[in-house]
C-alpha cells in the first residue's frame, strides 16, 4: 500500500469523526434562535432636571439586525431581555457551528480528491495519458487549471 494513500486515510477517517461531532453539536442546540445583536444603549433623555444630566445615563437595551441591507434596532424591554439574549446567543453558536462544518465539508473533499490522486496509476507505464483536466466553469474566485 502507498504511504500517501495511507496518510490520506487517516486523515479523511480523522475529519469525517470531526464532521460528525459538529454535526451532533447542532443536532443539540434547541430553539428559539433570535438573529441579531444584543447591545445595550446608554442616552440622555434631555430634561434638565434628569439624574442624566448629570451623567448617569439611561441604560436600554435593543437587538439590531439587518433587513434588506438596512440596519433595523429594535427596542426590548426589560422583561424579555433574558430570553432575547438566550436565543442571541443560540443563533450566534448555531450559526459558528454551521460555518465550522462548511470548513470541515470543504477539507473532506480535499482529502478524498488527496487519496485519489494518491492511488493513481499512470498507464501505460512508457508514454501514460496526461492527467484529467478539470471541466465546466472555472470555481468561484480561482481560475482554470493550465492545459
């Protein structure tokens, strides 16, 4: 056996292992996912009299979001702040998840194109056929292989 096709295995064993643990981390996660950020705003309402003028400020919380590429804030009162920071947080870590395992996709193809060119066999022996050119459009930010 190749030495790189046995590499190559290991490897794709290895990160199929991690792509089903991440897998198991988002089979986990229970809902409600609120989609957003959870911040807090501190203003000055502008009566004279107010304690924030003299620099205590009013705290209020909001979640923000885009709509349709524009910037959406939402105010959330006080009441619905554990539950709206809990399904902040819920998206937030789904979401990282997700993109670990389009990571974790992405290098399992790697691998298995790795192992393939690892197990193959020019032929015939003297003058062997050149390698296999890719076909169809070229990917997303890269360019054709050279002919």
């Amino acid at each position: 056996m190749r030495p790189q096709a046995s590499q190559a295995r290991k490897r794709l064993r290895d990160t199929a292992a991690q792509i089903q643990q991440q897998l198991d981390l988002l089979l986990d996660e229970r809902g409600p996912f609120i989609r957003g950020t959870f911040a807090t705003r501190s203003r000055v309402c502008g009566n004279p009299g107010c304690h924030c003028a003299r620099g205590e400020l009013h705290e209020s919380k909001y979640l923000s979001a885009s709509d349709h590429g524009r910037a959406r804030q939402v105010h959330v009162p006080a009441a619905e702040e554990a539950r709206v920071a809990a399904g902040v947080e819920r998206y937030r870590r789904f979401h990282k998840g997700r993109t670990r395992l389009a990571d974790l996709a992405k290098k399992q193809l790697e691998l298995v194109d790795e192992l393939g060119r690892s197990l193959l066999e020019p032929y015939p022996p003297g003058n062997p056929l050149p390698p296999a050119q890719r076909r169809g459009r070229p990917p997303k930010g890269g360019r054709h292989e050279s002919r």
